[in-house]
C-alpha cells in the first residue's frame, strides 16, 4: 500500500521545474512572513531561543518557471533554527544546492533580551532589543549584516541652554546595521551605542534610579546629529567591524514630528593604504578610468548597481562614487570584483592603479629593466616623475 502511494506522488506534475520562454530572470522568490523559533549567539549565555520573522528567497534564472517554496521550510528544520554568522554561510550554501540557484538570501528580525541592573537599586530586569541578520550568497561571496536597534533616552542641548527650569528629552530609537570580518556580539554593539545617549534605558527602575537617569541626561545633551557621529565612531571601533550605517530617531516631546538622522560608514572611506601597493606617480590614464570600466564591465553582465555593491560588500552609494571616479578601492575589493565580473584579479588591480607585490618586487629588482621596457613602448617617466 505504501508503495502505491509513493507511486502516485511521485506522478504528480512538478510545475516549478518547467522551463519558462519569457527570458525574464526573477531577482528574488521565495517566503516571507514566517514566524520560526531560532537559537542565537549569546555573549553570557551561548545561545538565547527566541522567534524571529524570516523572509528566505534565491535568485531565478530566466529559463526557469519556479522554485520549490517548502525547501526553504526543509532546510530551516534541518538546522533547528540555529542561526549565527558561524553557519549562515552553509545554510545559504544548502538552500543553492537544493534549490539549484546560483543566488541565495536569508533576512530576519527577532526580539533579543539582554539582563540589565538599574544604576543604583542594581534591580536586574531583561530589556528588550529588535535585532536582525541579513545576508546572502552570490556564487560563492558571502555577505553577512548584523542589525541591532537600541533605544536610549536624548536631551535637547538647545532647550536646556534656553530655560531656566529644565529641558526637553525623548526616548531615541537607534538603528545600526553593520558588517563585519568576524564575529560582534549584540551585547558589545549595545553597549557602544548606550554610551552614546544622553542615558541609557532601563525595563526596571526605583526612584533613586529613575533621579540618576533624570539627572545623567541633563548632564549629557544630545541632538539627533550628536547621536549617529558618535554611534558611528564607536561602532567602527569594534574589532573587525569594515561597514557602519546608523539611523536615529527622536520621538520629540515637543513636537508632533520626530528628528531623524543617518549617517554611514566605511572603511573604504579613510585614507589607509595598509595593504595597498599603489602608484606613487601621476595616475595614468588607466587608472583614471578605473570607474569607468569597471562600470561598464557591470552593465556588460547586466549587474544592478545595487546588486554589485552587495556582492563586493560595499555601500550602494560607495560603489557610485568609486564609478564616477570620486573613490578607490580596496585590494580585497578589487578581488572581489574581480571573482564576480570573472576577471583575472592582477589585472582588476592593475586597472585600479594598484601594483601587486609581487610586480613591485619584480620592478624594485630591476629597475632599469623595467624602464628599458617602458621605453620599448613609449612610455617612459619624466625627470618630474
């Protein structure tokens, strides 16, 4: 009996796996909306349950009619729900072989508690934090974003300049999203950004605890602008971190509006040439026309402008600049950008204006020789140079 019944399964059409002639390719397809216990990374504890909100989808090829929606669901329970930057790159890795995509996505947001004591009374209490994974794997480039919103409490610096008897504050709401070369505790990114109100908030507090809260605000104004700077530089501090974006949200007292900031980081942004062997010499005009090429190597493949910032793991608004010629790239970029436009990557860097080691020790060795060949093809520096 049993066998028949997988016979007849096993009959059934499989629509998803037609093939489709509109050659349209689907971005993203997948779930959205599911409400599924998971376990995170805890700083004190190992792992923390909680249940989070996940949207899981994969890129479709053109000449494909569908995907399979409850592999997604399969492969969730395969992990039991354990979900971290340690194993997020195989699961992403799971759901493209068994969904045969080349493009795969996971994002999800969920309620994380930490144990806070009160300033004075030391009454502990759990205080609720939203926070979020995003990531995806392109072929084999990995991308991983931590997001953690922190609310704390902000004073207005002006109104407490102008009155006599006290001063406008507001809860802020706080939204860090970050990358990062290895792993950041949500409690370390909660920290650093409390640091950075005009006081922290607390889910228990006494009465000699809500005066100190009272009185450490006063003490520490901030606007909404104080807020995201400082956030930012103390993020960026963490060990690892390469990518900053902070939002701040002020739930004004006194007015029937918020105040709103935002403000990015990168560190493809500061001026740091560790790891960078570039031309010392006017920029040729290769390198000059890096942007442009590498612009229009994207087009050619028919890479979104967004699409290429996420597989290089940069900012949508870093990689525009770097196309217009405005900014470099890092040698890890480079060859990022390289493996996605299938390029060799000495010849991406060279591109860029930047020498690999290697070509440099080869010149440095011989410099006279490397001149000579220059001048074999009518290049060669002048006494300025």
């Amino acid at each position: 009996m049993m066998s028949e019944s997988l016979n007849l399964f096993a009959d059934l059409p499989d629509h998803a796996s037609e093939s489709d002639e509109r050659g349209i390719a689907i971005e993203r397809v997948g779930i959205r909306g599911l409400s599924y216990p998971i376990q995170v990374m805890d700083k004190q504890n190992q792992m923390q349950g909680t249940v989070a909100q996940i949207e899981m989808c994969v890129g479709l090829p053109a000449d494909q009619k569908g995907t399979h929606m409850s592999r997604f669901v399969q492969i969730l329970n395969q992990v039991r729900g354990e979900l971290t930057i340690r194993n997020i790159g195989g699961i992403l890795a799971q759901v493209q072989r068994e969904l045969e995509a080349d493009d795969a996505f996971i994002e999800m947001t969920f309620p994380y508690f930490i144990e806070k004591e009160a300033p004075v009374s030391r009454a502990r209490s759990l205080m609720e934090y939203h926070c979020g994974f995003k990531a995806s794997r392109r072929g084999p480039v990995e991308d991983f974003e931590l997001r953690v919103t922190v609310p704390v409490k902000s004073l207005c610096p002006c109104s407490k300049s102008i009155s006599e008897y006290g001063a406008h504050n507001q809860r802020s709401l706080i939204q860090v999203k970050l990358r990062s070369r290895q792993l950041v505790w949500i409690e370390d990114v909660v920290e650093a950004v409390e640091a950075c109100g005009s006081s922290p908030l607390y889910a228990l507090l006494k009465r000699e605890d809500e005066k100190w809260v009272t009185e450490k605000a006063y003490e520490n104004p901030k606007f909404v602008e104080d807020l995201v700077r400082d956030v930012v530089t103390a993020v960026r501090k963490l060990e690892g971190v390469h990518e900053v974006h902070v939002a701040a949200e002020n739930f004004e007292s006194i007015h029937n509006h918020s105040a709103f900031a935002a403000l990015s980081w990168s560190a493809e942004d500061a001026d740091d040439a560790q790891g960078r062997l570039a031309l010392q010499t006017s920029p040729t005009k290769e390198a000059e026309d890096f942007g442009t090429w590498l612009k229009a190597q994207r087009l050619a493949r028919n890479i979104s402008q967004s699409e290429m910032a996420d597989r290089l793991a940069i900012g949508n608004s870093y990689l525009s600049r770097v196309e217009s010629g405005a900014k470099p790239l890092s040698v890890d970029t480079l060859e990022r950008a390289a493996e996605v436009l299938g390029q060799d990557p000495v010849v991406v860097k060279l591109r860029a204006g930047v020498i690999p080691a290697e070509l440099l020790a080869a010149v440095q060795g011989d410099p006279e020789g490397f001149l000579r060949w220059g001048a074999q093809r009518g290049v060669s520096p002048s006494p300025a140079q």
